[in-house]
C-alpha cells in the first residue's frame, strides 16, 4: 500500500485516480479546492469503504499547499506518489485572449505542479523513493490553434518532468507524464471560450473535442492507467493516455513544421476534409459557421 496525494481531485481524471487507486488497496489523499462542494468522491468512498481522504488544497497558493503537505505528512509520515492533476483549460487566440488567463492557466497548470513537486520532493529524496505523475496532455505535444493558452502551460510542464526525472533518477524517484487526449471530462464545461471568431482555431477546436466526445472515452481509462503506472516498476516516463493519443501525436511527428501551420490556413470546407482524412473524425457536423471575411 502507498500513501498518494492527487490534486484536483473534485471531478474528472482526478476523482477517477482517486476511486481507481483506492480500489487497488492504496491510501488516498484527494485533495480539490472546496471539497463541500463537490461531495461525490466522499460519497463514494463512504459507500465502498475506500480509504480515501478529503483535504482542501489550492495549487495556486503557496500557503495552502504548504499547510496541506505538512497536515498529510503529520499523520502519513511520508508520501510514496503525488499526482498532478489540478488543471484548468480555455480556448481562444493569441491575440483575443488576455494575458492575465494566460498568467492563470500557467500559475495552475505550471507553477501549481511545480509547488506540489517542491513540496514533496525533499522527503523522497531523503528515502531515495517516490514516484511524481505529472498530469499533461496530447496539447502539451501538439499545439493547436486556438488552444495556444493551455498548449502552453502543458508544453511547459513536459519540460519541467524532463528536467526533474534527469535530476532525480539518481534517488530513485520516478517521474511519469501521462498525455490524455479528448477524455470525458467536465473540463470541457468550465473551460473559457475568450474568441471572437476572428481567428477558426477556437470553433475548430470545440468541433474537434465535440466530434472526438461523440463516442466517449471515459476518466476512468486515465484513471486505471495511472493505477497502472503507480504499480509498475519501470522507467518509462512517457504515456499516452487513451486510445486517440498516440495516434495524434504521430500524426504531428509525421508533419513538417510548415505543413502543420498550413492547415490553419485552409478554409473550413477543407479544414474538415484533411481532419477527416487524416485523423477519421467527422467535425464537419460539429463546426458552427465562422464570420463572412471581406
């Protein structure tokens, strides 16, 4: 049994890790932002007698995350795994979206990881034991137009899990990223749309997720393969997560960086053919109509 601290734990990949790694037998410590608020992972627990516990976390303030790391490591004494997961996402263009969402999709998704890291990584690295799973995603490989603000944040935690698995290895501490596609998440519901329809990126994402949302793929495949991760004792530090990410990522790697940036400057029509061609996905039913251009 391991003790594992999950941010973000609320909704989505997050309570599906927490619900997942509980069934395992591990000890769970499901930190979110206002637990009364969300009560379904308590709920859960308490019916299925998981050993999960509740703590109010906020990644994005130093104070609370060093209060709730001292609290967990009061009462565990140590902590084996922590998994990154808190994250918030948005759409729109570089242009039309305000530097201070940038600045909040960063201060969660970057430096709200790399506060948790810091906050665990001493102990681990006294024991020479632990194991860092660091949320990411297929958009922290590939960066879409319109969804520069959350690509961004994601880019930037790929590399800081590529710094710290280097320094790391030595001790003997883990370090894993796991690189979902379009999972069924609420996610998806509380995201910020900031476009004005200026730029296609944005409405072409939205026809992307709604499409690929068709057939879902539910946050209980991330969460049984972060089980998965936390139980094996090999050094990958890479995984795709679910059946579209590999996918997707190859298809980025097979593009030159110039072509990649051509197909933001194909009209809609055929837009839809190339995605269709090249990923089988049908957006052409999901995409809302874009502005008349003079």
């Amino acid at each position: 049994m391991k003790t594992i601290v999950i941010t973000g734990s609320s909704t989505g990949l997050g309570l599906a890790a927490a619900v997942s790694l509980a069934r395992a037998g591990h000890d769970v410590i499901a930190t979110m932002r206002n637990p009364p608020r969300t009560p379904q992972l308590q709920e859960l627990a308490a019916q299925e007698s998981l050993a999960v516990t509740v703590l109010p976390l906020d990644v994005d303030s130093d104070a609370s995350v060093t209060a709730a790391f001292e609290k967990i490591l009061a009462s565990r004494g140590q902590i084996d795994v922590l998994v990154n997961n808190a994250g918030i996402a948005s759409l729109g263009s570089v242009e039309e979206t305000p530097l201070d969402l940038f600045r909040q999709t960063m201060e969660t998704n970057y430096f709200g990881a790399l506060r948790c890291i810091q906050a665990v990584l001493p102990r681990m690295r006294e024991r020479r034991s632990g194991r860092i799973v660091n949320i990411s995603s297929v958009a922290g490989k590939l960066a879409f137009a319109g969804q520069a603000c959350y690509s961004a944040s994601k880019f930037a935690l790929e590399a800081l899990s590529d710094a710290l698995a280097a320094e790391v290895r030595a001790f003997n501490i883990h370090v894993n990223v796991v690189e979902p596609g379009v999972i069924e998440t609420p996610i998806f519901g509380k995201g910020n749309d900031v476009s004005k329809q200026i730029y296609s990126g944005a409405r072409r994402m939205s026809a992307i997720f709604a499409a690929a949302l068709v057939h879902p793929v539910p946050a209980s495949v991330i969460g049984d393969q972060i089980r998965d991760i936390v139980d094996d004792d090999a050094w990958t530090v890479r995984y795709p997560g679910g059946p579209a990410a590999a996918g997707l990522m190859q298809w980025r790697a097979s593009l030159t960086d110039e072509d990649y940036v051509a197909i933001g400057a194909l009209d809609d029509e055929a837009w839809c053919r190339h995605i269709e061609s090249t990923l089988g996905i049908d957006v052409r039913p999901h995409l809302a109509p874009g502005p008349a251009l003079a």
